[in-house]
C-alpha cells in the first residue's frame, strides 16, 4: 500500500475496469491493489480472496 492510499484511502483506476461475471473489478491506480465494487454497498474497496473468492469469477481479459 502506497503512502497516500494509507492516508487518503485507494482510488480505482478507471481505465482497468472490468465485470467478472460477479463484479465490477479494478485496481488501485496508486498501488495497484486489486479492488472490487461492493454489490450491496456500491462502493469500491480492496478484494478480499478470502472472503470474495468464487469459483464463478473469470480473470481480467486480455488484450489483443
């Protein structure tokens, strides 16, 4: 986690956003942590693979 994350918090990186068939997915644009939009808060936070893990989920897509 970069400083300014600590401080201020992470801030998703709108540009890598994509839906893993479950959720809206990102990561932060300040330290690269993997995020994920809450789906009953509608708030992005940090991806917890203990408590988010699914088999259902699919990886980013790549480009080209």
């Amino acid at each position: 986690m970069s400083f300014l994350c600590s401080i201020r918090g992470h801030k998703r990186d709108r540009r890598s956003a994509w839906h893993d068939t479950l959720d809206w997915r990102s990561n932060c644009a300040r330290c690269g942590a993997p995020m994920l939009k809450d789906s009953i808060s509608g708030e992005w936070r940090v991806f917890n693979p203990e408590t988010d893990f699914s088999l259902d989920r699919t990886g980013k897509p790549t480009s080209g």
